[in-house]
C-alpha cells in the first residue's frame, strides 16, 4: 500500500479526521517536543503514536512541495491523495 494511503487511513481511523482536512496537512502541523511528535488540527496539537509519527516523517521526506492557500512551498503529507482521493471522487460504499 502506498505510504500516503497508509497516513491517510491511519488517520481517519485513529482520529476521524476527513480527507478533507488530511490533505491540508502541512510540515508546518508536525512538532517534535521531549520524545513525542505532536500534529496539530484546528489549533488543537495531540501526540502521535510513534509508529504514525514515523510514517508521516517518511512521508514528509519522501513528498513533493505543495503550495497552501498562502502560496508557500511546504510538504503535504499526503500531497498524492490530494488529487486521487479527494470526498467528491472518492467512491462511496
């Protein structure tokens, strides 16, 4: 399964987050603090799971730029799922 797939479910799935709101996920949202990684949603930061954190770190790495609504560069971490899986394309079950 593709690494951003795998960010993706993981985070619907832990943390009910939409698509939507995943795929305007920016390093700007990852904080690294004593030991723990934070992801920051609404202004409200909560710790990931190191495994989670690892895979978005990968993520992060591994990502193209991605312009945000400020027209800055920053990596999305699921920049592919922003084109792929968006809710209006996404089939539903």
């Amino acid at each position: 399964m593709p690494l951003e797939v795998r960010v993706a479910a993981a985070l619907v799935r832990l943390y009910a987050l939409p698509l939507t709101r995943i795929v305007e996920l920016t390093d700007d949202h990852m904080r690294h603090d004593q030991g723990h990684t934070y992801l920051t949603v609404n202004h409200h930061p909560f710790v990931l799971p190191p495994k989670l954190a690892r895979l978005i770190d990968d993520q992060l790495q591994h990502s193209p730029p991605h312009s945000n609504t400020a027209g800055a560069d920053t990596s999305c971490p699921v920049t592919t799922l922003d084109a792929h899986a968006t809710p209006s394309t996404s089939p539903t079950p």
